[in-house]
C-alpha cells in the first residue's frame, strides 16, 4: 500500500498531473506533473494516482492491475526514482489484463524516462519572461542559401 501522502484522490491534482507531460510505453501511458509544472512547495512528496477504466475488464481485474502498480511504485518512491513535487499519473490502456509485474515496470520505467526528457526540454525551451518568441523570431536573421561551388545549377538568394 502506498503511504496516504503519496496518493492523489482529488480531480485537482490529476488535473495537474494531466498538464504535465506525457509519455506512453505498451499498455501504460505516464502522465507526469514536475516541481517546474508544479508549486514543489505544495507537496513535499512525489505524488501517484492511477486510470484503470472498465474497458481494461472487470472490477476484479482493474484492482489486481492497481495492486501490481502500487507495488512496482513503493520502491521507486522510497529510492527517490520520483522526486518531491513530482506528481504521476499512470493510466492502464485496454488489453492490459493479465500483463506480469515484470512488463508493466519496464514500460513504466520506459515511459519515466522519456517524460523527463520531454520535462527538461521543455523546461529549456521556454523563453525567458523579459522577451516573446514572437521578438526571437524577429530577431533571427536567415542566411540567404547559397550553392555549393560544384554544383550545376544556381540558386537566388531569398530577399
């Protein structure tokens, strides 16, 4: 069982977690809010909440999935594998019934390393407060194309 402080049970902090980034290994799609998405202040724990509909089977079958994913959670947050702030959601794709614990955590740790990707280059692609993309892309100038030296045919330079 995953400690009360861990757990997500209010639509707010799914909703939160679903503006994050987002990244789909298999059966199992992550949905991860970081301490950038999210005021860190407001969690001092890394926070987990699953999406198991009924198309995956019935209700027998979403808990077993539950159970199994709670369990492969314990340990990456008590080893620190989701950080203070972090709020994750895991959503189970139809077709998931009977998949072994051993699958599920390798397209969960597959899926974690590619929404942390995602988060840092998004944390590096936003521009700095005191600018616009908009003034980037006016202060970027194109060179205009040239040809090589060897090629037979010319190219005019764009205005």
């Amino acid at each position: 069982m995953l400690d009360a402080a861990n757990r997500m049970r209010r639509p707010e902090e799914f909703a939160r977690a679903f503006d994050g980034v987002r990244a789909r290994s298999g059966r199992v799609a992550l949905y991860l809010g970081t301490a950038q998405t999210v005021d860190a202040a407001d969690l001092p724990h890394a926070k987990v909440g699953f999406v198991v509909s009924k198309k995956v089977g019935n209700s027998v079958v979403r808990h077993r999935i539950a159970r199994q994913l709670r369990h492969i959670l314990r340990p990456w947050i008590a080893a620190g594998t989701l950080e203070p702030g972090d709020m994750l959601v895991v959503r189970i794709h139809p077709g998931a019934a009977g998949t072994r614990s051993a699958r599920f955590e390798a397209d969960m740790a597959k899926a974690l390393a590619s929404c942390r990707r995602k988060a840092q280059a998004r944390a590096g692609a936003r521009p700095a407060a005191s600018h616009t993309r908009k003034d980037e892309a006016d202060a970027t100038c194109r060179s205009p194309r040239v040809a090589p030296e060897n090629s037979t045919h010319t190219q005019t330079e764009r205005p």
